[in-house]
C-alpha cells in the first residue's frame, strides 16, 4: 500500500530581510505547515536584487539550531572567568522581569550613567532603533558595539562620511574603467549590500573594469583582479601619498575645477595654520587670480580661485591650502615609499599614472538630459586601511587620490553609498541632503550614530561617557570600555561613576574586540549584566541574567535598510524599502528585545521618554506621533512609523502583503557632487583646534596621547610601535574578513561550518611558502604565533605563493570555547587574542583598534596528552581527518 502523502494545509512564501550579516538583503521565506523550509532572494527588491550569500541561505540552520537559548536563565554560581561554569538555571520570564527591573530602576534613580549598552554590528537596524532610544530614555550615554565598531569602521565610516556623506564607498561599477581597492574587497566577500555589489562588480570586470588590489594578503577580491600589489599592513598612506607626489609634483595632474570649487584647497592658510579669515565676516579666504585681492570663499565678486602662490593679506605671508599640500607630499618620494610599504618604486609611479589618466580629467557624459563631468576610476577603502594607529590618515590619504583627480560621487568614480534621498514620490519622505555649514564645509544629511563626522565636537572635560569620547570627539566607538587600562584611565580623568550595569544586545565582546583576557577582567568588574541572545557564548558566561532573543526570522524591525546610506546599494537604479517580518512564530519562551524593552521602560517609569525619543528617532508626525503616555504595543509603532513614511495606506499590513516599496532613483541623487554647492576638506584645518583643546584636557589629567603626530591638517604616514626593528618578532599578523562569516556569530551554523571544512584557510592560517621554507615550517603544520607581550595562539599552517613574505593571516574570528555552541567549539584559529586592548594600540583620533601584530612565529611543540590541538572536524568526502 502506497505511503499517505502528509496534507499540506499551509503553502506560503513570506518576504522579509536578511540578518546573517549587517548586509539586510531582501529574502523570501518558503512556509510551509508552520515550518520554514527554504530561503531563498527576494527579486523584487534591489536589496540583493534576488541573490543570496552562502550566510543568507543557510539562516535556516541558525533559526532551529537545538543549542538555541528557549528560556531565561539566572546564574548561580557568583564566581566569574573565563570557561567558569555559571550554573545556569531556568526561571519564568516574570521572574527574570522583576529582578531586571528592580535593578534597573535603582541604578536609574541613582546615577543613569551606570548603564553600559554593548550591542554588535550585526544586529544594527533594531540597535539603532527602539534599544538606542531607551538608553536615552534611561538617562545613559554609554552605548558600545562590542567590537565591530573598533575593528571595522571608526575611521573609515568618518572619512567616509566627511568626504562622501556616506557610511561607506564603492566603485560606480556600472560606468567604473580603472579601481584601485585598498584593503577592502567590495563585491567579493561580504558587508554593504553584498549580494547587489557582487553582481555589479561581476557585471563591471566582464565589461573590462580594471581592478587592482593593494592588500597583504591575495583573497577575495585580489584574486579576481588583473594585478595584485602585496604591501605591509598598516602602510597605506605611504604608498596613497607618494601617489599623490606623482601626481601633483611630476606629472601635473589635477581635476583643477573640482579642487577650486568642490574642496577647501584655495583656503589661505595664515602662519598658525589656521584658516585666515575675513575681518569682518569671518569667512575663510581665498585669493581671487582675476582681481589679486583676498576674498571670503563664497564671495561673487571672485572670478577664479588661486591654488598656488604667496600672497600678503593683513600684512601676514599666506598661501592656498593645495599649495601646502603640494610640498607637503614633496617628501613622499616612491622610493621612500618602498622602503615603508616593500612596494617598488616603479609599481607606485605606474599606478599614480594609470589613476589619473584613468579619471579622464576634463571629459563629460549625458545621462538622462544631464552633462555630467565623467571620471571613471576611484579609490576604495575599507576595514583593512582603518585598522590601524595610523587609521584618519591611511583613510584621507588614499581619500585624496579621488579629490584630486575629482572622481568623488561622479559617473565612473567613488560613489558613497546614497548620500542624497528625496524620498518617495508621493510623500517626499525619507528626505536628506548634504548642506554646508559656514566654511562651506560639507555636513551630511544622514548619519547611522548620533553625531555626525563633521562639524567636530569641542573636546570638553571627561565626565560624561565610560569612553571618554569628550577628550576624542572625532570618535564613535572607544577601546576603554574594554582596555586594560580602563581603570587608570578612569582614576586619572575622575571619571564620576563607575558602570553598575550592563545590557548585552547579541555581542561576543569576550572574542570580537582583542585579547580574551583583557576583556574578561573589564566585564567581571561590573555587578550586573543582562545579556539578550540567542546562544550561550563566551559573553554570556559573565552574564547574570541571560534572556532568549528571537532571531531576524522571528521579529519584525521595519527599516533593515534604513538609513539608506548604510546598505543600500549605490548607483544607478530604484530605491527598496523593505521590511523584516517574522517568517515562522517564536519558538520556547523567546521574546522580541525591542518588546521587553517597552515592558520594562513601563516598568521602571521611563515610557514617556521612550516614547519621546522614538517620536524623535523616527521623525513621527501629527497622528502618527506617539502619546507619552501611553504603551504601544511594538507592531502598532511598526505601522505608525511606515504610515509616517508611506501613506496611510501603506501600512504594516500592506508591507506584509508586498514586503517592499519600490521607486527610482534621481540621478541628482546618485550623481549629487555638481548639483549641491559643498565642499570637502584635502586640508583638515579643524583638527588643529581639537588638538590644541583636546590635548589641554589629557594634559591636565595625564593622559598621554601623541597629539602633534596625529592632529595635523596634513594626512601624513605616521611610524607607531609596529614598524619597531624587532628580529625575533618578525612577522606581520592580522586576520581578514571571510566570506563565508559574519564575526563570530555564524561559526556556530553547521552548514557553514560544513563549507568551511571544505574550504582551505578558513580555519587554518595562510603564511608564505618561502617564509614557511626559511623557518623550517611545512604545510598544514601546526605552529605557535606569539605576540611582543608574550601572548600565543596555536594554528595549523598554510602555505601560499599568495601572501606577503612578512605577514601571515587567518580568516574570520573562530576558536570557539563555549559550550553553547558546540558546532563552532574548538575549532578555527581565535587571533584576536594576539590583539592589545589599551590606549597605546588605538588610534589617537578615531580610537579605532590596531588590527595588526608583530609576531614570533615557529612550530608548535606537542601538547602534553600527545595530541595536535587540531580543531574537532568531522570526516568529509575530498578534507581528510586531523
């Protein structure tokens, strides 16, 4: 008798977005009988524009993973430390509430201030919305992603943002000619928009782009390009401003209107190096070449703006800020560039040459009735430039290469990713748009974090924040949350109050900021932590009360794309908004951050605030706005908030039905740089203030910090403690950005994990065949990679033709010990342990952490038991045992 078919009483397909990585593309969710079977692209969407990653599709495995969190727990063990046992035990939710919010509420009434926020980069549409404004509701300005900020993004995001208006940067891949990658592999690994730039940058190299890759290590995007340039971690600017010398002292090449009318090169610079300003409308001048007086920048009586010269204007001796760059960059010679970066003199000579006549300086191109300047090449960078002590200046010295050559946010060159928006054509909303501020200097229209990169902040005393933002204004994230000299630093300031408190939304500070060590100490001196997540991990076993999050397939956060400027794919094409929905019901006893967040601002009295600065956060208007006193439940806020946006006919109903909004894309929106008169910073005059100030405050506390190096108007190539003559340490370390993962966080999916054991590198390290021949190391042995502070991680070893002789690199962040996931525990390669968390190995401007160190590297001695400490890997067909 033939087997009974079981009946199908559900068939369904679900559009929602997304949420592997931070890159929230569109999905479609395949229900069926209340379970979810497949995921798949959502093709109507241009937010991955139907594709997905390996990450996006095997999401299935991470929704039921058995080792997910399904009830509250509570410690009872009161020891803390690292692979201590917390002795977990299940209580009810109501339980869980009534002790989070009676300690809540005591820390609010007493000092607001003693709550520390830590979430991560992957959860960062929710983050950003409803759990950001209870923090100011609550009274705290201490909010800290652990880890992803510092690693991949404080510096780069800011230049970014104050060159582009924009998050982040790629390549105009539809017009693109010649692109230059700068440690970053835009559309060949994962991050912003991944799937759609992945297809555009396929798209853009069939069509004949030329891209070249200046990394370390030949991965990802290097090994799709015509030519790789290995070069030493960290010596970027070097390389980017000997370019610049080329260009501007030998070849002679510049986009001269654009550095007149689009950056503040015809400034006059007076002898403090200052601006030197109109008397009586305290304007930046210029010198006028026509009527060879000083003028105020935006004067109309000025007929052409002098670059160069030396003119006398108050009875002081000044000349355009280009000319001090021009000589500035004099000493930049390629062959003092080799001597830094290992990359030939000729190598850098033929590259600034290739950029600048790539860039086509001069010609035009018609697109939709408009003549637009054409200028086909661009300068990318990413986490693999910022992450270092020399972060501002790698970043604004390859930054230079596009405003000098005038490719910034035009047809063919470095596009930010969407920095103008007029919104839907109905309603005109979402609206933003760079504007000037009184020098002509460019402020965005959107920003992802509060303060935007420019105008900077005036550094003030340290009272407020656990970071000590006020000393850095320049900076978004901070290492001192998680230094080992977090309690020096906080002795020295006198810092008011010390964290009482601390709310983990889904970050694994323990493994995703530096040396596990360090950041262990800082987490057992705070009394209380209350961690939402979906596994126990290595965070969580400091946590004293762990809630069960649900995950993107079981929530709904209405703006996974929003701001635009964060992972919306740039260039020509149609604005997506979509929403995230939940795909199946939440399973156990698992519960919505964003609505126990509302239960407990109700709690503990701060729901009018909440409530306020939802209003503010998502700009509700009229009927939509929400009374302060009264409790919404989330899925109402969801839909005032879209009615806001959209219509009062575009609702949260109408979004579950169609799941994205779709409208095109202006070209005065993607092709904004000549349709809005503002300017841009090659010569940063502002950080001259923020040093004089900044480092009277560190002065007058003893915090010492390299301000002369560091705050200079001029990017320059600044050597730090890595370019030590070290002979034992003789190795550059660092890890890079694998495609297949997302941090930490996706390690733990078994699908993943299956790939990863089928992919070489990902859980071993990648050395130099000829470096691994000079020290005695074979392939696949298992070596020792010991730090300058004696700290060592144990790996199995690759050898490659495709990597700098002086580096060796591991993929990811894994090396797992927790129990809770046991598909990720014991295997990979955990280098950030190999990593310093203190003030002396961050960035003095942004705080963005060095990613790089120097390294002692010989074969691994057998371990005690006789084993290899290989990772635990199961026999699969093609990947022998260990």
């Amino acid at each position: 008798m033939a087997k009974r078919q079981k009946q199908i009483y559900e068939d369904r397909w679900v559009p929602s977005a997304c949420n592997m990585c931070y890159g929230g593309c569109s999905i479609k969710g395949h229900v069926v009988n209340g379970t979810l079977i497949k995921i798949e692209g959502n093709p109507d969407s241009d937010c991955g524009w139907g594709r997905l990653c390996p990450k996006g599709v095997s999401g299935i495995m991470t929704l039921y993973d058995p080792n997910r969190l399904n009830k509250p727990l509570i410690r009872t063990n009161p020891v803390k430390g690292k692979g201590v046992d917390p002795g977990w035990k299940e209580i009810s939710w109501d339980e869980a509430m009534n002790i989070v919010c009676d300690r809540l509420k005591k820390v609010h009434d007493d000092d607001p201030r003693k709550l520390f926020y830590q979430g991560t980069t992957t959860c960062h549409s929710v983050l950003l919305g409803l759990p950001v404004s209870f923090l100011h509701a609550f009274g705290s300005p201490n909010m800290y992603v652990g880890g992803g900020g510092l690693h991949c993004g404080n510096a780069a995001h800011t230049l970014n943002g104050l060159y582009h208006a924009s998050w982040s940067l790629v390549p105009d891949y539809e017009f693109a000619e010649y692109t230059l990658y700068f440690g970053c592999s835009k559309g060949h690994s994962a991050g912003h928009a991944a799937n759609a730039v992945a297809q555009m940058a396929a798209e853009a190299r069939e069509r004949g782009m030329r891209l070249v890759v200046v990394d370390p290590v030949n991965n990802f995007a290097a090994s799709k390009a015509v030519e790789w340039v290995p070069i030493i971690p960290g010596t970027d600017a070097a390389l980017a401003l000997s370019m610049v010398n080329v260009m501007l002292n030998d070849l002679n090449v510049y986009d001269d209107e654009y550095v007149k009318l689009k950056s503040n090169g015809p400034y006059l610079i007076g002898p403090d190096g200052r601006y030197l300003r109109c008397q009586e409308t305290h304007k930046p001048l210029v010198w006028d070449s026509v009527s060879n007086r000083a003028l105020p920048f935006d004067d109309s009586g000025v007929k052409d703006f002098a670059l160069e010269g030396t003119y006398e204007v108050y009875g002081q001796k000044v000349r355009p800020a280009f000319a001090h760059l021009k000589d500035h960059v004099k000493t930049y010679t390629p062959d003092y560039a080799y001597k830094i970066t290992s990359v030939p003199a000729a190598t850098t000579r033929r590259l600034a040459k290739e950029f600048s006549d790539a860039a086509r300086i001069g010609s035009t191109i018609k697109l939709e009735g408009h003549s637009l300047p054409y200028r086909p090449a661009s300068a990318i960078y990413f986490r693999g430039v910022q992450g270092h002590k020399n972060a501002v200046y790698n970043c604004t010295s390859i930054e230079l290469l596009n405003q000098l050559c005038g490719t910034a946010d035009r047809v063919g060159g470095a596009l930010g990713f969407n920095p103008v928006c007029h919104g839907h054509p109905e309603t005109k909303k979402p609206y933003y748009s760079p504007t000037a501020d009184e020098d002509g200097l460019m402020i965005t229209g959107a920003w992802v974090v509060e303060h935007k990169p420019y105008p900077i902040r005036k550094p003030s005393e340290p009272v407020e924040t656990m970071g000590l933002h006020e000393i850095f204004p320049f900076s978004a994230m901070s290492t001192i949350p998680a230094s080992s000299d977090q309690l020096e630093l906080w002795e020295k300031v006198k810092l008011p109050y010390r964290p009482e408190i601390m709310v983990n939304f889904g970050a694994n500070s323990v493994m995703s900021i530096g040396n596990s060590d360090t950041v262990a100490e800082t987490l057992k001196r705070i009394p209380f932590m209350i961690s939402f997540d979906l596994f126990l991990n290595e965070t969580t076993d400091f946590a004293d009360i762990v809630l069960p999050d649900t995950n993107y397939l079981e929530r709904f956060d209405v703006g996974p794309n929003h701001p635009f400027i964060f992972n919306h794919p740039a260039g020509r094409g149609t604005w997506t908004w979509p929403i995230r929905q939940p795909v199946i019901k939440p399973a156990g006893e698992r519960r919505d951050i964003q609505e126990v967040l509302i239960e407990i601002a109700d709690r503990i009295g701060v729901l009018p605030d909440l409530n306020g600065y939802l209003n503010l956060s998502y700009d509700l208007k009229g009927e939509y706005r929400l009374d302060p006193n009264k409790k919404y439940p989330w899925e109402e806020i969801c839909d005032r908030r879209l009615k806001n946006l959209f219509g009062p006919e575009r609702g949260l109903e109408w979004f579950k039905q169609n799941g994205v909004l779709k409208w095109p894309k202006k070209i005065e929106e993607v092709y904004w740089r000549d349709f809005i008169d503002v300017r841009v910073p090659i010569y940063l005059e502002f950080l001259i203030d923020v040093k004089t100030e900044g480092k009277r405050i560190a002065d007058k506390y003893g915090v010492k910090v390299d301000w002369e190096s560091y705050y200079s108007p001029l990017a320059a190539y600044v050597p730090d403690f890595l370019r030590k003559e070290d002979q034992e340490h003789d190795m550059y370390g660092f890890y890079y950005r694998h495609t297949l993962h997302t941090n930490a966080f996706t390690m733990e999916n078994p699908w993943l994990d299956e790939v990863s054991q089928r992919t070489p590198g990902t859980y071993e390290v990648i050395m130099n065949t000829e470096t691994g021949r000079q020290k005695g190391i074979k392939d696949g042995d298992w070596i020792i990679m010991e730090n300058d502070h004696g700290r060592k991680v144990r790996a199995r070893a690759l050898l490659r033709e495709g990597i700098h002789p002086k580096c060796i690199a591991a993929a990811a962040n894994s090396g797992h010990w927790a129990d809770g996931m046991p598909i990720a525990k014991g295997k990979g390669v955990f280098f950030n342990d190999l990593l310093e968390v203190d003030l002396e190995h961050s960035d003095p401007v942004t705080l963005s952490l060095e990613l790089s160190a120097r390294l002692k590297v010989y074969k691994a001695p057998p371990l005690k038991d006789g084993g290899t400490g290989a990772p635990r890997r199961r026999e699969l067909e093609g990947v022998p045992g260990d």
